[in-house]
C-alpha cells in the first residue's frame, strides 16, 4: 500500500513542479511518468529516510511526503539535464 501512495503522490509532485517549473517542464505526459518514478524511489528505505525528514512526519504521511518530493526532484533533474542538452 505504502508504494501505491508513493507512485501516486510522486504523480502528484510530478506534475506540480512541471506547472511550477514551465521552462523545465517534459510535457504533462513526461511530468507525470517522472513524477511517478520519482515518487517510487521516494518509498525505497534508503532515500524514502532522508526525504521522510524533510517533512518530519511518519506514518503513511511520510509516505505521501516522500513521494511528493521524489515526484518533483525528479522531474526537475530531468528536466534540467533535458535542457542542458537540447541548449538554443
């Protein structure tokens, strides 16, 4: 269950941060994968800890917390690195 709320509040953080940040932005369909992705490597033990303290909760809120901020650094990065490379 807990990897559901994460894949689902990484969407969430995905596609927030893809409307936040227009210029990064990989399209709502790109956002949303990323997010998705990101909010899955959000719920890992390893990295779901460090982001768990971003929001200093526990439980199932740390879940969505975690999931949320691995939805949206994800998509940032990508989205960095999309337009690192794709320079004009």
């Amino acid at each position: 269950m807990e990897i559901l709320i994460s894949i689902i509040t990484g969407l969430l953080g995905g596609g927030g941060m893809g409307g936040i940040l227009k210029k990064l932005s990989l399209g709502k369909v790109g956002n949303l994968v990323t997010g998705g992705i990101g909010g899955l490597l959000g719920s890992l033990p390893q990295l779901g800890g460090l982001l768990e303290g971003i929001g200093g909760l526990t439980g199932n809120g740390s879940t969505a917390v975690a999931g949320a901020a691995g939805g949206g650094i994800l998509m940032t990065v990508v989205g960095l690195i999309k337009k690192l490379l794709i320079k004009k």
